[in-house]
C-alpha cells in the first residue's frame, strides 16, 4: 500500500485554511491550477511509497516509539511558497519548525530501520500543498496572497501514518484518497 507518515492540521485550521484557499482560486488563471482539497492537506513528515504489507507492522511499531520519544509542541500555518517554479503551491510553518523536523527525521529513520526502501535524505521543508502546476503559469500573485496566510497555533499532539490511494477513473480533476490507518500520541515530557 501507498503510505507516508504526516500530521494532520485540526478541522478549524484547515477550515481557515479553505477559506484563504477560496480567495486565492478567484485570482486570474486559478483554473490552470490542480488545487488539492482539504482531505489532503497535512504536513508529510516522510513519503514511504509503495510498502509490501508484510513490512507494516515493523514500520507502525517504530513509528510509535518515534512517537512515543516526541514531546507534543505549537504549530501554525503560516506563509507560502512553491516548487519548481510554480509545478506545487504550498503554505507553510511557524511554531516549533525544529520539532516537525525532528519528528520528520525519526519517520523517516523508522522506515529505514523497518526496511522501507527510502532513496535518498533531503533536508525536510515543512509544507502543505494547496495546488499543482504545470510552470506556465505566473504564480506571483498567489505568492503574494500566501504571504499574508496565517492560522491559530495549535498543540501537534499525534503522529500519523497515511494511506493514500491514487485517482484511477481518469477523470480530471480527480484527487487521491487519503485515509489515517493507525495514530500515536506524542508523549515524551518537554
């Protein structure tokens, strides 16, 4: 199964989240952009891919002593940015910016230790992609809105392991299904 290890914003900030996501789609050429819904905003802490089932259990098991070793801490949407010169839209992270990291370093290091093939390391961005482009596209004015985007803090109190599977009717327009197979608690003290 398709799986990565995220976490998931609370209901009231992606709903906030929606509604910048509203203004910006007014913008003109906003239907030349593939804009991601809300069941797939979250922060991907590590992308597994493809993971043969018998290697499941092995990676839920360290990712919930990964867990179980991360002190819950504040986070908020905030800002904006892109990839590759507008091919992905995403908004981004203000709070403990350091423990998402952390926390995304032992994912990745759990698929590793459970033998999930991982590629190579790259330093970890935290973002949230709201659209996807295809770079013909002038994204300056949906940067400049990104600029201003901002939610409450919250307190990430869990990790997540996601399933996502992707769209196979073929029809435009649409996306992935994203559902939460297994959620630890951060529990380490601060």
């Amino acid at each position: 199964m398709r799986l990565f290890a995220a976490v998931l914003p609370p209901e009231d900030v992606t709903s906030e989240l929606a509604a910048e996501v509203a203004e910006l789609r007014k913008l003109p050429g906003a239907d030349g952009l593939r804009w991601t819904g809300r069941p797939g905003w979250h922060y991907t802490l590590a992308f597994y891919g493809e993971v043969d089932d018998d290697l499941v259990p092995e990676l839920s098991a360290r990712l919930e002593r990964a867990a179980h070793r991360t002190a819950p801490f504040p986070l908020a949407v905030r800002g904006g940015g892109q990839f590759g010169h507008g091919r992905a839209l995403w908004v981004g992270a203000e709070g403990d910016v350091p423990a998402l990291r952390l926390l995304a370093d032992r994912a990745e290091s759990a698929a590793r230790k459970a033998g999930v093939g991982m590629g190579e390391h790259r330093r970890y961005k935290a973002h949230l992609t709201v659209a996807r482009g295809r770079g013909d596209i002038d994204v300056h004015p949906y940067l400049k809105a990104l600029a201003d985007c901002r939610s409450r803090t919250w307190t990430v109190d869990e990790l997540a392991l996601v399933r996502s599977d992707l769209p196979t009717s073929g029809v435009p327009g649409e996306q992935p299904r994203y559902e939460a197979v297994a959620r630890w608690q951060l529990e380490a003290a601060g």
